[in-house]
C-alpha cells in the first residue's frame, strides 16, 4: 500500500486531500498541530494515522515522514489578513516550515513533494499562465512564493521531484468551525443567519472559483503523475465571476433582500482581477473541475431549507 503523508491534513483543504487519497487505498498519516484544523474534520479509517505537530519544530519530522511515498504540505497560515497582522509568524509557519519540511524530505527519502500554494503569488491583474510574472502584493503572497523557491532549490540540487499547485480561490467548506472562510462560504453562512453579506471594496473584484472537491483531485492527480523535476500548475475553474455577482447569486438563492450587503474598505494586497490559464494542468495532469459555483450555492440554499434555516 502507497504512503502520503499531508501536512495541514485536519484542516479545510486538508480534510478533502485525506478523504480522496483514503478512497484511493492509500495509507495517509496527518500531521497537524490543530491550530485551525480539527478532529472532526477527518474520517474514522484504518488505514488513517493522525499525528500532533507543529511544523515549525524540526525535531521529530524526520520520524512522521519515514516511509512516505509523497508529502503533501497544506499546513499554513492562510488567511492574507492574519499574515499582515503578524508578519514574523506568518513566516515562520508559511516559509521556515517548508523548509523543515523540505529537509526532513530529504533525510527520509521521500521522492515526491507536493506544495500547497497560491494564486497570490502572481500579485498583478490578469488571465495568469504559470509562466505570468510574479509579483506578490501580500504578506502571504510573499511567504507562498519564498516557499516554491525552496522547494525548486532542492529539486534542482537534490533531484527530488516538486509539484506547486497555484491554488485559486477555493470553497465547498461545509461548516464554519475554527479555520479561516472563503468569501463564497462566509457569504453562505451569513446568508443562512440571516447577516448582512460583508463586500470588502466595490466588488468589481473577479475571482476564480474552484471547489474543494476538484482540488483534491488535482492533488491525486499531481502525486500520480509528478515523474521529474519541479512542475508548477494553476488550479481554479478557468473562469471569472465578481464578488458582487457570488453574493447576488447567494442572496437570491437563500431568497434574502438582494440589497442586503454591506460594504468594507478594500483589504491590503487585494488584487482587483485573476483568473487561472489552467491549460497546463489540464494537459499535463488531466485536470478537469467538474463542480458548478452556481450549484453549489443553490444546494447549499436546498439543504437550509430543508434543515429549517430560511422559509
């Protein structure tokens, strides 16, 4: 039986990458300190091992990663506004933990490192190849591209195979729990209870969402195929929807007031349009993201209805 171990595997995206690599008749051991990630979150498997640790503590890595076929790092700190509000550990998880977890790779023979990055890496407007410039305009932008250059360093001195999946922005996050929400499940939540849905700037901001389910496909598919060298992918749908079209769509399907949103002062690194070229992905891994935005928010609307949520 195959091993991986996932690091972050208790958290939201972390949870997902357990449960399809468990389908897959893997062997997974989590790694995770629970800082945002929870028990509850992951599934009661035989074949599943969950081990506490701060990855920020090189001590006893080397241990947890023996035998591993893949590492797959999730653990970060991902929320970009918990990363302006505390710089210094923002880099010390988000940076020095992958190189904790590089170098305990390596000390463990481990030949497959998968990392889990970022579209904020990219920093400009655009349609972004993976071959788009790269100009983090965030702390945690910032601490994403540090880390892809850590692992490319030892890819190309230690020839350990390296997938970086330029994650888009991600949802299908089921309950609000300890971790950080996307805009399209915070919307969803506030929407349940009745909130005002929170718009950070004018919404004119296009984003591209991807749900969680895909990802963690693109995740198997990465370790799957991942045969030499440093590979970089985007992940997301491959197309664009404004902030203020996902919170319409929100408020229409769980049958709120349509002018029911309040808006903010735009946060600090918000990029105003990204959207992924996934072409790369599709080619090279057989990335195909099957879930619809539209469905998503119009079953999460069918479930509170049912669940007695909204009328």
């Amino acid at each position: 039986m195959s091993k991986v171990v996932v690091t972050g595997g208790a958290g939201f995206i972390g949870s997902y990458v357990v449960r399809k690599f468990l389908e897959e008749g893997w062997s997974v051991t989590v790694v995770d300190d629970f800082s945002t990630g929870e028990r509850e979150n992951l599934p009661l498997h035989p074949n599943l091992e969950i081990k506490l640790h701060d990855i920020t503590v090189r001590e006893g890595l080397d241990e947890l990663l023996k035998h591993a076929d893949a590492v797959i790092h999730l653990a970060a700190i991902s929320s970009v506004p918990a990363c302006e509000q505390n710089i210094a550990r923002s880099f010390e998880v988000n940076v020095k933990g992958v190189e904790n977890i590089a170098k305990a790779s390596l000390r463990s023979g481990v030949g497959l490192i998968v990392f889990s990055s970022s579209a904020a890496v990219y920093g400009a407007d655009g349609e972004h190849s993976e071959s788009s410039p790269t100009r983090p305009m965030s702390v945690y932008g910032h601490t994403k591209l540090l880390g892809e250059t850590i692992l490319r360093c030892l890819s190309d001195e230690k020839n350990v195979k390296v997938a970086v999946l330029r994650i888009f922005n991600v949802y299908g996050r089921l309950r609000a729990g300890k971790g950080f929400l996307g805009v399209v499940d915070q919307f969803i939540e506030d929407a349940a209870a009745d909130r005002p849905l929170k718009i950070y700037g004018d919404g004119r901001q296009v984003r591209d969402f991807i749900h969680v389910d895909d990802v963690a496909d693109a995740v198997f598919s990465a370790v799957e195929k991942t045969s030499a060298g440093c590979e970089v992918y985007n992940i997301g749908s491959g197309s664009g929807l404004t902030v203020a079209e996902v919170a319409q769509h929100v408020l229409e399907s769980f049958h709120r007031n349509a002018s029911n949103i309040v808006y903010h002062p735009a946060r600090v690194g918000d990029i105003r349009y990204s959207v992924a070229n996934i072409s790369k992905a599709v080619e090279k891994l057989g990335f195909n993201p099957k879930r619809s935005l539209k469905t998503y928010i119009e079953d999460r609307a069918r479930g509170a209805v049912s669940n007695g949520l909204i009328g």
